[in-house]
C-alpha cells in the first residue's frame, strides 16, 4: 500500500518547543580540507594560497540594497551602492560602515572572474525567495565611482582588501570615505588606519601603492592614509606622476576579535559513486553572521540551516554549497548519502515549522522538532524536501537509497499518529506509557520514500515499551534495511527480538539493539533478524556498515561502559582491560561483526572494545577490514609503524582523534594512528568524527576540531583556521582524505637519544629542577619529535607522565612546582627519552637516569613535576602542561 502526499490530518495546530555555524559563503571558511598522503614522516602545513573570498551575488535572497556579500574567518561584508559594511562576526549589531562619499549616484558595483561554485539558498517556506546557481566572484567593482577613479574589492593573503585605481589625471583628493559605526579613528605608529568598534578594532594595514608602467612594469610610490576627522579619512600620495595610472591598496582585519561565531559542524561525508572523486559534505551552520539570515526585512532571522557541499576530489574546489532551512535551528546526525548520479540526500531535525517543502512534497505541514528529507540533484539544486513525521517529537538520524533508488529514512520518533503504511512491522506506538511509568518516550522509525519524495510506500515503528533510539541505518543490495541504536529498560523485554536472537534480555541501564527487516509490507514476517547486546551498564551503537564484497557481514560500532561486554576468542582488545574495580565507570569503544544470511536469522562473527573511550565513525574497505575514528584517544593508544601521528600531543586532555584499520578477522590493527591538532576533535553529541571508505586504503574524515594547527595540504579550500585568523575556540569542521598505508620509506628503525644533562643521581633542592637535555639523533628519514618520560618507578609502571614536544626540541625546562601538603619529602625520580621518527618509528627509551628533589625544613613537600610548554627550548613551543603526582 502506499501512504499519498500531501499529508496534515494527524497534525496539531499548535507548535511545541537534538555543532553548527554560521551562513552561505562561510562555507568554504567552515571546512579545513587535507588530503594525507601515505605518510613518510610528518604531514606539513600547507604553503600554498589560501582560498580567496567569494562574493556572492544578491538574487534575492537578501534584502534589495544589498550587491553581493562575502564572509572569511571573523569578517562578515555586504557591498551596497558606495559602501562596504564590515562586521565582525562575533557581533553583528557593532558593525562598521565604509562610504565613500560624494560618489557618483548612478554606480552599481559589479562581479568581476566568476567562480566555479554554485550556491543555492531554500531557506524559508516561500519558493518565491528561494534562489539556485546564484553566482560568486573574485572581485567586486565601483567603476568610475568618482571621474576617473575605480574602487576594487578583493582578497589577498587572507586579508579582505578594496584597491583604488586611479586614471592618469584623476584627483585623489575625492576620495574620502566616512566610517559609520567606529567610535573613533586613529592613524597607529606603523601607519595603519584603526577603527574602534565595540566587537574590536577594526585595522587597515598600510597602503601599498604603485604607478603603473608601461609593459606591465610598476613603480612603488610612498603612500599613508589622511585623517580628517574623528570619522573620514582619504589618501595621500608622495612624488605620484599623474601622467601614469595609479593603484593605492590597503587590506582589512579584525586586529582584536571577541569571541567566536559559533561551532562549525560539519557532519557526515561520503565519497561520490560516479567517478569523480569529489566528496559529499553535510552538516549545519549555528550563528546567525550572515546577510541572509540577519536581514530584518526579510524574517527574524534563520538559526542553523542545513547545508551540503560538494567538494572536488583534492579538497581545492568547491563545486556547490546549499542551505535549507527554515528561521528556528535545523539539526544533522549521519544522515548523508549519495546515488551513483550523484544525487545526494540529507535527512535530520527541524526546530522550523516553516521549514521549505516543494510543491506535491509527502508532508508540508511543520509542528514541532520534525524529521525532514531533502534530495539534491547533481549540482545541489533542490529535488525534494519533505517532512517526515507526526504531531510529537521526530528525529531522522541516517538515510540510505535501496536497489530501486528509493529512499529509505531512519530514526527516532515520539509520534503516536507518525505515519504508517498497512502491512508494515508495526503500526501502533509501542512506548504509550512510558513516562508515566518514569521512563523515556520514543520509537525506533524505519521509512521509505520514493524517489521524487511525494509518497511514503513505506513506514514502520519498532521498539519496545521504553525508549528506542536509532542511530544508523545500512540497506544491502539484496534490499534488507538493518539498523542500529540503543534502549533503555527497567528488568522486563524492552525491545522486539526475534527467538534466534544473540540476546533476548535486558542488561541493564542501555543495551545497544540491532535489528534487520525487508520492507515487503508482510507484517510481522517483515521483520528478519532483532537482538540486544550489552553488559550490565551503558551500551550503545553508533555506526552500522556493510561489508562491500559481503553483503551479509555488517559491523557496527559505538560505545560501551560496561565491563561484560561480549567480547570473542582471540581478538585484538585493550592490553590493560578499560575497566578495573580502581575506575569502573569507564567508557571504552565497541566494535561488534555480525552475519545475516539472505534467508534469513543472524549471528554474531566476532565483537571486540577498542583502546580508546568512543567510536563515532565507522566503515569497511573491500578487503572487509573495519575502519574506525573517534574523538579522543589515550596517550598511550598502540600506534603501527608508519602511521601519520604516533605519539599524542601531551597536552594532557583528552583531545587527539584516533584511526583505526583493523584485520577483517578482528586479530590485529593493520594500521592505528592518532590524528588532529593540539586543539583537539569535537565529537557533538557522539556524531563526529564520521569515516567514509573511497577505495583501496583510502578514507575520509569529517568532523570538528578547535585546533589552529589542524594538519592541511596544499591548495586546500580553507587551509587556515578562523580561530586563527581571529581568536576565539569554536569548533571549526574539517574534511581529510587519508590514505591508510604503511610507509614505504624504508627507513624502519630509529635511535635512541643519548641523555646528557643533568648527571644521573643529580639532586634539586626546593623543586628548583631546571633544564633537562639530551642529544638529538640523526635519522635517514627525519625526527619527528622526541618523547620524555618520568616517574617515581623505575620500571614507569606508575605514576608517569609522557610528554611529546611540537617540534624535535632536544630539552625540556621543567620550573619550581611544590605542593602544599606541609611536612618533609624527599622524592627520586626516574627519566628517559626516545626518538619518533618522521617514517613513524619509535626507537627503545633512552637508558634511565634518576635526579631526586630534596626538602629542606620549613619548605612545602613537592608533589608534582610539571613541564611547562612556554619555557620548553630548542625549538617552538610544546603542547601542554604534565603534572606527575607522587
């Protein structure tokens, strides 16, 4: 049967009241792309031009007065008719105002080197408003905007910049431009024009100027600006041939910037299946820092819009950017895919009742906290976009297209009246009572779509009498739909299973559920294969992938607290348990194989904990090898050789990301790696970071991270950072390709370092330790950094601190550190070092050596050791501050 669109008879009239930033052309600032090759050595910073400004032309979507507007890192800008609005986006409502006055009435500014990329805006309910394939350019112009006189905008080296282009003849004197906004001007000793604003200081670095010669030649002429007042400034010019064509060029930056515009979050990626490399991105955008959503004539103002991006296969091109949305937040968990047409499909959370729907969509109608679909063609325009749910609350969560080129849609909803077709699993809510009986309310969604979103051909709940969360959804070529989530319970069956289940009993807390269905419509017999797993804590699954020569085999992974549970014979798990009667809260990372025949039941193949606290992202290569990443790692995570990072950054927080390549049998880790800055990866809510397998040992990796030195290659979209460009700590989305290969340097071992100073047995008095140094080693393929260790033991069995400097620094200068316990110590503590080479080597340690710190009477007892990265030498700072406890 089939459930026709448009639908609203199950809605309620009322609205009710599950990271993420900012605004159109903010996007190619939002994502970081680095595509790491197979590593020898470390991956540099990359040392190529960094992505230039768009300006994007205003077709609509914004308020009429507005010409084009551009956004990079802490500079938001709309061109109007002679002015430039410049704001920081951390303050929108302080913005500073550029005119130049007395201009010519009648100059429009116009694009000039159009971009390739395509940027499409749905954003409201009004298809009159939306706009597709509206252009961006390279530069904006003021033709003849005074006689004589050009006005050019664009970027140069990350800085905003306008350049005027003066005709032989023409009077500079015109040129004075007003300053709206800034409470005041200022001409600094270097020669920069500084504008102070409430968000910060607005500063204009000194003009460059130059006299154009004949065949192409110039010669530079001296330049400054002119103050006029507390408000107006121009231009002067020394020894100038007016005979010649003239360039004055200063460039704009935020010199002091407040704060952040929000949180990048960029979501689920996926390769493209039609050939061309390119990548799929999705996500949301939190701040409201761009004209389109901060436009008052137009609405309220738009909260996270929805976004997908298509990227070229290197990270330099982005191809499309679109945004949806409606004026309240919208959210995106791991619902991404994309056909072999390279039509992609985003599903997630709306907060907008006038979330944007085409014209025959399955539901129109917005309430509350909806689930939507939104199918894109090639170019990012606009197929679909339907809502998908009932008067309660509903959460789409992971997307999927079956082998007929449906789409099928899952997740999480708290609808009694969600929509349902006849012969589906389950029509009726399975968790009526469960708040009253002190429990959560919801249910597990299975939903079919066809491919022009006008008709739902399928919808199912499934659950139990408590909570039931979907997080992910796989469908094999065969059309099974397998999904996988978590519920809650309270000791009686709170999930649907099947009597061939793995496990048919609640565990305790949650209890991660997989389960496996045919979408045929044939009732109960729809449903194949359901089953917990768990121990007596917290368990949850995540990710859900498929293997891709074996249908049957699907992986899944996610996260555990639980100390039982199950793990197999003979698989690759944490040397040291994650859990001990000393920490038993502790969360460790699950990964779980089981087979599904075609006719039929399931059983599990192996299931295992992984090393590090989480795992958020999940795929298989075609040699049926799971590939794993996750947030957070422990210092002392077993990396392989040849890995990118192999040691963790020291700073001493739970920051470093971490990939996994594990054997298809679970034995062993083909290949282990930390990854990311010193700033670390954000994990929102355990969605990020995502994996997606491209081909051979090739992955990418989406997610977020608040590192300013986050590892980018050449060419990238956006290979600096806004936090850097800025100031601030809001997480900023990333995209890696990685290539997931051992290294072929031939360099396969590394040397210890030789320790020089102090002398073994050495004693410090009153915690004045000083300087530790050792000599560096030279290595065929280069060091990538020195790891120093100490601890009270000898054998560094406890009580240890590891600490990995940024750079091969030879010393480390540890300052006075005591405690304030009171009473009289001597402490002896042991140290060493070794090498990390640039091939991913690590040599032995060092031979130990001792140094005590000694108390005298009426001096506080020392009780750690710290290691402070400002005072670290022989090279730049070192990450973080280590503190040993005795």
């Amino acid at each position: 049967m089939v459930s026709s669109g448009p639908k609203n008879s199950h809605k309620r009239s009322e609205v009710l009241m599950r990271r993420i930033p900012s605004a159109a052309c903010a996007l190619a600032a939002l994502i970081l792309f680095a595509a790491i090759e197979p590593r020898q050595g470390e991956l540099r910073a990359a040392e190529a031009a960094p992505f230039p400004i768009d300006f994007i032309e205003n077709r609509g979507q914004w308020d009429r007065t507005i010409s084009f507007a551009a956004r990079h890192g802490p500079i938001a800008a709309t061109i109007e008719h002679a002015t430039m609005t410049l704001s920081s986006t951390a303050d929108l409502t302080t913005a500073v105002s550029l005119t130049f006055e007395s201009a010519a009435p009648d100059v429009a500014p116009v694009g000039e080197g159009r971009r390739p990329t395509r940027y499409n805006f749905y954003i409201g309910p009004d298809p009159g408003r939306w706009r597709s394939d509206v252009p961006a350019f390279a530069a904006v112009a003021f033709r003849h905007l005074y006689p004589g006189i050009d006005v050019r905008l664009h970027e140069r080296a990350r800085l905003l910049e306008y350049e005027l282009r003066l005709d032989p003849g023409a009077v500079l004197d015109r040129v004075v431009l007003r300053a709206d906004g800034a409470s005041r001007l200022r001409i600094e000793d270097d020669g920069a024009l500084a504008l102070d604003a409430k968000s910060g200081t607005l500063r204009q670095s000194p003009p460059v100027s130059w006299e154009e010669l004949p065949g192409g030649h110039r010669r530079f002429v001296a330049s400054r600006f002119r103050r006029i007042d507390d408000h107006r400034y121009g231009f002067d010019v020394d020894e100038r041939d007016p005979s010649r064509p003239l360039v004055i060029d200063p460039g704009i930056a935020w010199s002091t910037f407040l704060g952040g515009s929000g949180s990048d979050f960029i979501g689920p990626a996926i390769a493209a299946r039609d050939g061309s490399g390119d990548v799929f991105v999705g996500g949301t955008m939190a701040s409201a820092d761009f004209p389109s959503f901060a436009d008052p004539s137009f609405a309220p103002g738009v909260q996270s819009p929805a976004f997908v991006a298509r990227l070229g296969s290197n990270g330099s091109i982005l191809r499309y950017a679109t945004f949806i949305g409606g004026w309240h937040a919208q959210l995106v968990h791991r619902g991404l895919t994309v056909d072999a047409a390279g039509n992609a499909v985003l599903v997630g959370q709306t907060f907008s009742p006038d979330f944007p729907t085409t014209a025959g969509a399955f539901d129109r109608v917005g309430v509350n906290k909806d689930a939507f679909v939104v199918r894109l063609n090639p170019t990012g325009g606009l197929i679909f976009s339907t809502l998908v749910g009932g008067s309660g609350e509903d959460d789409a969560s992971a997307v999927a297209y079956d082998p007929a080129g449906n789409i099928v849609v899952g997740g999480t909803t708290a609808s009694r009246d969600f929509p349902t077709t006849p012969g589906a699993f389950r029509t009726t809510y399975n968790t009526p009572n469960a708040p009253a009986d002190g429990g959560a309310e919801g249910d597990m969604f299975v939903a079919r779509l066809t491919p022009d979103g006008t008709s739902l051909t399928y919808g199912t709940f499934l659950g139990g009498p408590q909570s039931d969360v979907l997080e992910d959804l796989v469908v094999d070529s065969n059309g099974f739909v397998t999904v996988c989530g978590w519920v809650t319970g309270n000791n009686v069956q709170v999930f649907v299973t099947t009597p061939d289940a793995f496990d048919r009993t609640w565990n305790g807390s949650q209890d991660a559920a997989i389960a496996r269905l045919k979408l045929d419509g044939a009732g109960a017999a729809d449903l194949k294969y359901a089953t917990l797993i768990g121990g007596a804590s917290q368990d949850n699954l995540w990710k859900a992938a498929i293997d891709p020569t074996n249908p049957e085999l699907v992986t899944f992974a996610g996260r555990s607290w639980s100390n039982n549970y199950p793990v197999t014979a003979g698989v690759v798990r944490p040397t040291n348990p994650p859990f001990s009667a000393l920490f038993p809260d502790v969360e460790a990372g699950i990964i779980t194989r089981f087979r599904f025949p075609a006719a039929g039941g399931g059983s599990l193949v192996w299931s295992t904990y992984h090393h590090a606290d989480r795992i958020t992202g999940l795929t298989v290569n075609n040699a049926g090898e799971p590939i794993v990443v996750g947030p957070s790692a422990p210092w002392d995570l077993v990396t392989t050789r040849g890995a990118f990072v192999r040691t963790a950054d020291g700073s001493g927080a739970p920051g470093s990301g971490f990939i996994s390549r594990l054997s298809a049998d679970a034995t062993q880790y083909v290949y282990q790696s930390f990854f990311g800055g010193s700033g670390g990866i954000a994990d929102n809510f355990q969605s990020v970071p995502q994996v997606a397998y491209v081909s051979g040992n090739t992955v990418i990796v989406s997610g977020q991270t608040t590192s300013n030195d986050f590892p980018i290659t050449a060419g990238a979209i956006d290979p600096t950072s806004s936090n850097a460009i800025g100031g601030g700590a809001s997480n900023e989305g990333f995209v890696t390709k990685i290539a997931l290969d051992a290294d072929a340097s031939g360099d396969v071992t590394a040397d210890a370092p030789t320790l020089t100073s102090p002398a073994d047995g050495a004693t410090f008095h009153n915690g004045l330790i000083g300087r530790i140094d050792w000599n560096g080693v030279a290595d065929p393929s280069g060091v990538h950094a020195y790891e120093f260790q100490v601890s009270t033991r000898s054998d560094f069995s406890k009580n240890f601190i590891l600490f990995r400097g940024a750079v091969p620094d030879t010393s480390v200068v540890i300052p006075p550190s005591v405690g304030n316990s009171g009473g009289l110590c001597t402490c002896t503590f042991f140290w060493r070092v070794r090498t990390n080479d640039r091939a991913g080597n690590l040599s032995a340690w060092s031979v130990a050596r001792t140094f005590t710190v000694s108390q005298t009477a009426g001096q506080p007892t020392i009780s750690s050791i710290d290691v402070d990265s400002p005072t670290v030498t022989g090279g730049s700072q070192a990450t973080g501050m280590l503190q040993l406890y005795d």
